[in-house]
C-alpha cells in the first residue's frame, strides 16, 4: 500500500497513466475504489435484518474481517477510505439495521456499527502483519525480544503476542463481545 502510486499502477496494468486518471481522480479515490471492493465480497446470506440478534450481528463482523482477509493489506486497504460506494454503504446499513433493535435505547445504532466496523478493521490490520511477519520470519525473533526489552513474557493470554498466535477466531469474537455487553440491551 505504501509503494502504490497510480504510476506504477498504470506500469503494472500496462495502461498509460491518464487510462487510470479517467477513472480515478486520485490515489484516495483509488483506495475508496478498493475499499467498495473488498465490501463487495461480504457474503451477506442469511442475515436477516427484520431478526437481528447479537449472534447476526458477529457473523456480520466475522464476515467483513474474512473479506479484509482475503485481500493483501485489506485492513490497511478499508481504514480510512471512507468509501461512499454501494456495497459500503450496504455492509454500514446491514450492521445499523441489526444493531437498532438490539443496542440500549441511549445509544446511536449507527455509532455502535462504526466502532464494530473500526475494531474489525483494526483486528484485522494487526492480522495481517503478525502474518506477514510470519511469512517474512521475522516473528519469532522479535518475541523472544520482548522480554530483554522489558515487554510481557510472550505466552500469557491476554498479551498481543498470545492473542495474535493463539486462536485468532476466538480472541476476535472475544472482542466483539466486550463491545456488544457494553452496548446491548
């Protein structure tokens, strides 16, 4: 995501750049291009809106961090994109929709969505760079750096170093849960 330019972009596609420009303003409304992307494969199946329970509104949010999942960099690609694209706007309004008839009346259905959608994102950034450390085998030396750099000792559960090698499904939903007790009826 750093090194993207719509130079490179339009080299990599083979296309001049103005091709690009004629459908992207800029960099920004390229990522938001990307971000409608990603949304775009949320398989929203089954969910229904006229029914919501808190079990349809983690699915949804299990649903949008397997999308983000499924593209390189695809949490860094959503955050901050501010996509007013179709299927962001359909992911935003399905997560509204479920959360009004279940969030305390004090509170704003669409605030909740947004702190959902936003630790989802941030879940899923952080994700994705354990994996890439991983892959690069970076990150077993940098644990073992922790304690000689007065970091927890790695291994205990509820450190970031456990919650990124543990059961990642399971820390995820954890979090979901802290959110949705503090905001449910």
């Amino acid at each position: 995501m750093d090194a993207l330019t719509m130079r490179r972009l339009a080299a990599a596609a083979e296309v001049t750049p103005g091709a690009l420009y004629k459908h992207f303003r800029d960099k920004r409304d390229l990522q938001r291009a990307m971000a409608d992307a990603v949304y775009a494969t949320i398989d929203l199946a089954g969910i229904d809106t006229d029914s919501p329970t808190v079990d349809q509104v983690i699915t949804c949010c299990e649903r949008l961090r397997a999308a983000m999942l499924g593209f390189r960099d695809g949490g860094r690609i959503v955050a901050g994109s501010y996509s007013p694209f179709a299927a962001t706007a359909t992911i935003s309004a399905t997560l509204r929709k479920l959360l009004e008839g279940l969030i305390l009346p004090s509170l704003d259905a669409g605030d909740v969505a947004y702190a959902l959608r936003n630790y989802t994102t941030g879940f899923v950034i952080e994700e994705q760079a354990y994996l890439t450390l991983l892959a690069g085998g970076e990150w077993d030396a940098l644990v073992q750096s922790l304690p000689r750099q007065g970091g927890t000792e790695a291994g205990r559960s509820s450190d970031a170093v456990a919650i990124l090698t543990g059961d990642r499904d399971l820390r995820f939903r954890a979090g979901l849960k802290v959110i949705l007790t503090g905001t449910v009826a």
